[in-house]
C-alpha cells in the first residue's frame, strides 16, 4: 500500500440505517475512508497505514458529504455522483475503485465482468481485482457492493453481508421507483429494506 503525505484528517460520524459511519475527509473534504463504527478498530489501523504522517481530528462531517449521504439513503440514488474522493491506494487499485463508480446504480456486476472492462483477458485477474474491490476503503461512496460472483452470489463484503444484502435492495428498490411506471410498480415481493440494528462493540471498536 503506498502511504499518502496529507497533514490533516478530518474524522466525523454520521447515523445511517446501517448504523454509525464513520466519515475520513481531507482539507478539501474529499473523501479519504468511510467505514462502519463496528470497524473503528480496524479504520484506525488502516488510517496510521494509508496516512503515516497525517493528524486525525475529530469534527463535523462536510456538508457536500453528508447533504448528499442522506439524500442516497433518501433514495436519490444520483446524489452521490459529485462526492470528490480521495482513497489512497497503489495505481492498479485506484483503476477499480474508480471503475467501481461506473457501474450503473441499481446493477451488479461480477469480479471476472469488471477484470475484462478494465482490459484484462487472463481469467486470473479477476482474483486481483477482487482483492483491490475488497480493500476500497470508500464504502457505499465507492460502490464494492455492486461486485457479486458470476453465479449470483454474494461473496464477502467488509461491513459484513447483511449490509451488502440492504444496500443492493435500497438500490433495485429506489431504481425501480424511479422509473417512468415506477410509481404504478406494484411492491408485492419487493422487499423495502428496514434499517439493520446497529452492532453492539467493545472499547476496541471491535464486534462482539
């Protein structure tokens, strides 16, 4: 992982149906890390990676972050188009965080899928891209949810499956509602996604 010189970092929280989230900005309230609070622990741990040298500060979170957050939640699923990012990652891993940005909301995609949009023909890179969808550090913002096994399956996710399962129901449920009939679209076998209840942690941030 290449480490990134910024000097300040800005660690806010916001409450969302999936529980706490925990928002990274710089000094231009780029996007650096969101995370869930249950992985406190492991944000910190990444942070002291990504930004060796960077002095985390606890504030308010941006409101061209946090306007268009609760708007997606909202169910505006094109508000988070705008929100600059800034992950820090080695080139390979900054092409699919930011191929990732490009799948259509309400859509999947699959691991292989994403390796041939990226021009990679040796079926293998589809273990690498996974790898680098796996350590986005930009959840929901930068959308490794939408990367599904070729067979449907959901595979792993790091804020755990549960969550990946609500956040692609919010998607095909507010897509689907936005279309020119979707306010006729009968929601008999449509699942509205509740919020998840929020996991208990210990002092370390840890799920327990």
């Amino acid at each position: 992982m290449e480490t990134t010189t910024i000097k300040t970092l800005t660690l806010s929280r916001m409450d969302s149906p999936l529980g706490q989230l925990l928002l990274v900005t710089d000094a231009a309230d780029r996007a650096c890390a969101l995370d869930f609070a249950d992985r406190r622990a492991h944000l910190r741990r990444s942070l002291r990676s990504w930004f060796a040298d960077a002095e985390i500060v606890d504030g308010e979170p941006p409101a061209a972050i946090a306007g268009p957050l609760q708007a997606w939640f909202d169910g505006d699923l094109a508000a988070l188009d705008p929100i600059a990012t800034a992950p820090a990652g080695d080139e390979f891993q900054r092409r699919v965080w930011s191929a990732l940005r490009r799948i259509p909301v309400g859509s999947t995609t699959s691991y292989g899928h994403l390796a041939r949009d990226l021009g990679f023909d040796d079926p293998r890179a589809a273990i690498d891209v996974g790898a680098a969808n796996a350590a986005n550090p930009v959840a929901i913002i930068v959308p490794c949810h939408r990367v599904i096994a070729s067979n449907g399956d959901l595979r792993g996710y790091a804020g755990g499956l549960d969550r990946k399962r609500w956040l692609l129901a919010h998607e095909a449920l507010a897509a689907a509602l936005a279309t020119p009939s979707g306010a006729n679209l009968p929601l008999v076998g449509m699942t509205i996604p509740q919020a998840l209840p929020v996991p208990r942690t210990g002092t370390a941030g840890q799920t327990r």
